[in-house]
C-alpha cells in the first residue's frame, strides 16, 4: 500500500510503501488525530515511520502497487 504523508511547513512529503492495509492505516490516523499523539506506520522493510499528529497535513493512502515486468511485444 503507498503511503504519501504531508507534513505542516515542510516542502517534502514523505512516500513510501507500507504492508499495513487501508482500514489498518485510516484507523492509525484517526487515531493519532483523536488523541493528539503521533502517527506510526511501519513500511514494508519493518522500519517505523513516527509524525506528531499536530504536524499532519495530509495523508494520502493509494493503492497497491502492481509492478509489471517484461516487455510488450506488438
């Protein structure tokens, strides 16, 4: 699942891929938000990603990737 987090005055959004699902990561965010914490997700190398919730400007949960391999011969 691809994870794009915009961070309040920061030019930078952070992106990156996580193997939590959509309703894993909406109710992380809520969360956070709810009770004014921070945001933790974890991507899909193991690593934790930590925002204060207060920093948050937006999240944006995409789909999953499919990456195609080979080429299209015509």
């Amino acid at each position: 699942m691809e994870v794009r987090i915009g961070v309040q005055n920061v030019a930078r959004e952070l992106v990156f891929e996580s193997a939590q699902n959509a309703e894993e990561i909406t109710a992380a965010v809520s969360a956070a938000l709810g009770e004014g914490t921070v945001l933790q997700l974890k991507d899909e190398k193991g690593r934790t990603v930590v925002v204060p919730a207060a920093s948050l400007g937006y999240v944006d949960i995409g789909a999953s990737e499919v990456r195609k391999v080979g080429f299209g011969l015509s």
